[in-house]
C-alpha cells in the first residue's frame, strides 16, 4: 500500500533553498514541495512562478496553517528559529529546522520540548548526516577499522564577503559568524562519525573589519566523550575548503572535501605510511536523502538521524565554545 508524497513548504525561502532545496525536491521518492513563504512577497510570487511551487502563503501563519503542508522546513535567519518553529508546532505541523537551531541551547530545548509536548516529528537539517562519505567513515570506525579513535579534526571554510546571505554577519539574526553557521557542520560530523559528544570546548576566534561583532576566524579544541580530543576550524575569509580526519591507534582515515556535496569525495584509509583503501563516494544526493528521511520518519518509517536532542548538544557546544571565546577559559557543556 502506497502513501502519498510528504508535502513540505519553505518558510524563510532565500538563497539557500534555491540553491540546495529546490534541485533535491524533484529527486525525492517520498516528499514533495508544497508552497513557501518569504518575508517579500512581491519577491515570493516570482519564486513559485519561476520554480513552479504550488503555493504562495503570504503569512507564516497561513503556511503553518494550511491543510496542503504536512511539513515545514524551516530556513529563516537563525534568530528566527525559535517563533517560526513554535508556530509551526502549534498548527500541528512536523518541522525540519535548519541548523544553528537556535540563539540558544535554551531556545532549542524549548524548541524540542514543544514537539515532544504535541506528539510531532522535529528535527534540524544536519543535512551531512545523510552524506554518503560520512556514513561510510561512520560504518568503517564503529567496525574498528582504525582501532580506537583517539584524535580527530574538521575544517570548514568559505568566502562569507560573497555570500548573498548578508545576514549572517548580522548578530541579531546570525548565531555568531562561521562558529554557527559552519562549524556546527563540523561538530555534528565528528559526533556522528565517531559516536561521542562533546565534553568540554576552548575557543580561539577573532573579528574583522567586515564581520561585525561576530567572529570571521575560529578554532576550537574539544574533549569528547571515548577520550577523543578534537580539533574544529573554520574561517569566513578563505577559499571554500572542507575536510574530515580521525586519528585511531591503528591507522587514519581522512577526506578532502569530506563535507561537501558538489564533486565525489575521495576518502583515504592509512595505516602507517601505507595507503590501504582509497574510496570515492559522491554526496549530490545527500539533500535528497536527507529529505525522503524526514519524510519516511513522518510516514512511520526509519528514525530520523538528526533529532531535536541531537540538536541540543550541538547547541550547547556552541554556547560553549562561544563562553569559551569571551573567557579565555575551557568551557563545560
């Protein structure tokens, strides 16, 4: 017996729902996109005519509202998370929130609580989860393929100055400059791949003539749980560079451009100065996967990888880590 396709919208449609959105939706088995609503309307009604979208709310409200949305995808500024997802909740809606979750760990608790409360789907778009390069480093290490992880390292870097997303150096609407908007990728990816949390952070950062009061560069130490020490870092003043390693006391694995989704992704397993298996795996599909998930969570399938609580930690390291900076001490989650 077939269901038919989870119908999402957009609220808070931009540039990265053009970007990444719109080209996975028509490749998904099990979701569909419904309508959108962005905060200029006139802007709104050439969006769906030109992309073809059902529906164009003029109101959050008549979105989260609507008996035509299953599901809501939130990609409103990161400020914005927390009414737009209460809202949504409130009509009775599954909600996939783009990450940061929140200003907060707080806000997203509230958040999640709040979901749990009415009995709906709530999750954060960690979008690399579903990336076919970090499950298969995930699968490899939990099977002891480098024995026990004991180091590991992230780095996520872009040219934030020509980005189009001009509030992200807004610190009323941006959770902090490249800490939240890329390095939570970085936290979440590690978390995952090895299966431990993060215990402790100590953050180095700094601003710069164009990022306002939030940072421009960062680099973050962590202790995790399993006695891994971690290191995360991240610039908005670099080339576009991403990169994923874990150190075990039997070999290393690593991959160049191991978070991205726009060209295969090469992973090599080393075990002293011997390359031992070198793979390719492409993660175009990656924001297909991750929305066909949420949809088959929702139709009472699989579980969802990226949870509300995922969320929560992945909010209180960032608290942390931003502690951290304005203490110059090593914080506690």
């Amino acid at each position: 017996m077939t269901q038919s396709p989870v119908r999402f919208a957009i609220l808070g449609f931009g540039h990265h729902a053009v970007k990444r959105l719109l080209p996975a939706f028509p490749k998904c088995e099990l979701a569909t996109l419904s309508g959108m609503w962005r905060r200029d309307h006139a802007a709104a009604l050439q969006n769906c005519a030109e992309f073809k979208i059902p529906h164009c709310f003029q109101t959050r409200e008549e979105l989260c509202s609507s008996p035509d949305v299953d599901a809501v995808f939130i990609t409103s500024p990161d400020a914005m998370h927390r009414d737009d997802t209460l809202l949504a909740l409130k009509h009775g809606k599954a909600v996939l929130c783009e990450k940061p979750l929140g200003m907060s760990a707080a806000e997203a608790e509230e958040m999640n609580a709040a979901a749990g409360a009415a009995g709906l789907l709530f999750g954060v778009a960690q979008n690399f989860r579903y990336n076919r390069s970090l499950q298969w480093m995930r699968d490899q290490i939990a099977a002891g393929r480098i024995g026990k992880p004991q180091l590991a390292r992230a780095e996520y870097c872009y040219p934030a100055n020509n980005s189009s997303r001009k509030w992200i150096v807004d610190a009323t609407l941006a959770y902090g400059g490249p800490i939240g908007d890329v390095g939570v990728h970085c936290i979440d990816a590690l978390r995952f791949v090895l299966g431990n949390d993060v215990v402790s952070v100590s953050t180095l950062a700094r601003k710069d003539a164009s990022s306002g009061e939030v940072e421009a560069v960062a680099s973050l130490q962590m202790e995790m749980t399993g006695d891994v020490f971690a290191t995360v870092t991240t610039s908005a003043r670099t080339p576009y560079r991403s990169y994923v390693e874990v150190n075990g006391s039997d070999g290393v694995m690593y991959s160049e451009g191991g978070l991205t989704v726009d060209r295969p992704v090469q992973i090599v397993v080393r075990r002293g100065a011997d390359v031992e298996e070198t793979v390719t795996l492409d993660n175009a599909d990656g924001y297909t996967r991750m929305l066909d998930a949420f949809a088959a969570a929702l139709r009472g399938g699989n579980d969802f990888a990226a949870t509300g609580q995922d969320a929560i930690h992945n909010m209180q390291a960032l608290d942390a880590a931003m502690r951290s900076w304005r203490s110059g001490a090593r914080e506690l989650l």
